[in-house]
C-alpha cells in the first residue's frame, strides 16, 4: 500500500484493475461520478470491476480508485477523507522489539515526545502492546481529533513500526503541521532507542 500522499502509477493500477487512470476517469465520468457522492463512486467502481478481477484487495482497490477520481477531479484534496476530515498517517521502522516499542511509547520521556505539552488525550479503546485509539485535544488544534497509535504492523529484520494516525483534522494545515509533528517525534523517538 502506498504512503499517505503518493500516487498510484498507471502501470501499477492497470495490473491492479485492468484499468489505466485514463481509463478509469473516462468510464467514472461517462458513469456521472463528477455529481456523486463517494458512496456512490465506490458503487460505480465496483460496478465497472473488469470481470475476473474479484479478490480480497477489491475493496481496497474500490476506495484507492474512487479517491484518486476525487483528487484528479477537484472534488477532494490530499489527506481529505470523505467523513472524517483531513488525516495523516506517518510510520517509522525502530530497530528495537515490539514489547520494547510499546514500553517506549508509553514511559513518561515517550509520552513526553508524542503527546506533550497542553495536550489532553482520552483512551476510547485499545490493546495493550499493539495499538491505542484516543481523542486528542490540543491548543494546536482547532477541534479534538482521533489519534491511533500502532505497534508492530509491520515487523521487519529491521526492528518494529511504530504509526501514528490522525483524523478529523480540520483543514489542510492542520495535516501538514500534525505531519510535521509525528515526524519530529518519530525522530526523536528513534534517537533513544
């Protein structure tokens, strides 16, 4: 799956869907995805599937198609989702375990890094040593968000990812300094490790 913000190449959504993006922003239009709402895009790419091409990852694919179509349309901007705002999601790869990536996250110089000062967060659900999901308030932000924290999604011979995700940013701006701001604390959390 691509990183927040990269584009899908033609050749990798042709071998994808049977479909180049040319190809896709010509039979949505023709479909009137220009009007609709992103449910209903979903549909429509779902209906044009190319026959043959039923698989786990249509799903996926479904949603990776429609918001590009929106992005190359005018209808959505990067990091915009269809009902939660603006999100980003930034990863790093540590080489430490994952028992030791969730201890450094959640000792006090960890927290100290990702959620700071005049920060106020409220676990709403979670998993101890694999992820947490919160409301995150903070005087940076114009309303509170959702921050999911996640451990070890990726484990490699290199060490274990660390992700934050956040949504219901309230504006293009908001993403980029939140973007910023879990860079800087995955940097600064790789320097302790």
């Amino acid at each position: 799956m691509p990183k927040d913000g990269e584009n899908i190449s033609d050749e990798a959504v042709k071998k994808a869907t049977g479909r180049d993006w040319a190809a896709w922003l010509k039979v949505l239009d023709s479909a009137g995805a220009k009007t609709m709402n992103h449910k209903k895009i979903v549909a429509a790419v779902k209906k044009h599937w190319l026959a043959g091409h039923s698989s786990k990852s249509e799903g996926w694919y479904a949603q990776m198609v429609t918001v590009e179509y929106e992005r190359r349309r005018g209808k959505r901007k990067l990091g915009q989702t269809a009902d939660a705002g603006y999100q980003i999601g930034v990863t790093k790869t540590l080489p430490i375990s994952k028992k030791q990536a969730w201890d450094l996250l959640m000792s006090p110089a960890g927290k100290k890094l990702w959620a700071g000062r005049g920060v106020k967060t409220e676990k709403r659900t979670g998993r101890d040593g694999e992820f947490m999901r919160m409301t995150w308030e903070s005087s940076q932000l114009k309303e509170p968000s959702v921050l999911q924290l996640r451990v070890g999604d990726r484990e490699t011979s290199k060490g274990t990812c660390i992700s934050f995700h956040q949504e219901k940013l309230s504006s293009g701006a908001e993403r980029e300094k939140m973007k910023q701001h879990w860079k800087n604390a995955l940097a600064t959390l790789a320097e302790l490790t």
